[in-house]
C-alpha cells in the first residue's frame, strides 16, 4: 500500500496496481476508483510496468515503445473523464 501524503491526497496516488492479461491495467485509487478496462486501447499490450518514484508509471509496450512517463495525477484525470 502507498501512503497518500498531504500534498497529493488520497484521491491521486494508488493502492494497487495490477497488470489484468496482456492488455488490460487496473489501478485501485486511494479512494476506491478504478481505472476501465474499456479506456485502454485493443491494439496495444503492455509487456512491463514500471514504478517512476512514488509518482508515475513507466509502460512497455508490445510495439517496442517504452518512452513516456505517465504521472498518477494524468491516470486519475482519464479515469474522472471517463466519468462524465
């Protein structure tokens, strides 16, 4: 478990991320919001997860591409998207 610290809240960081088959990703919020399985693209599978300090994910992809650092704010602002 990732402790949420004052700045970011509970809201931003997650509890638990856990790579779902070859192209699906689940992250569990600190406040119990899940990322949809829906909202990650059918063309692409994810080969490694990696941990970026205590603030972003780094992904490597089946097309050979691992560039790119995606913080947990930008994962939590897609996830409030799909929302509305």
């Amino acid at each position: 478990m990732i402790e949420a610290t004052e700045r970011r809240g509970a809201g931003i960081e997650p509890r638990e991320i856990k790579q779902e088959g070859d192209a699906g990703l689940r992250i569990t919020w600190g406040d119990q919001r899940v990322l949809k399985p829906e909202a990650v693209s059918q063309e692409l599978t994810i080969v490694e997860i990696s941990i970026v300090g205590r603030y972003a994910l780094n992904f490597r992809w089946n097309d050979g591409h691992e560039t790119g650092i995606y913080s947990f704010r930008y994962l939590r602002d897609l996830c409030e998207e799909e929302k509305n």
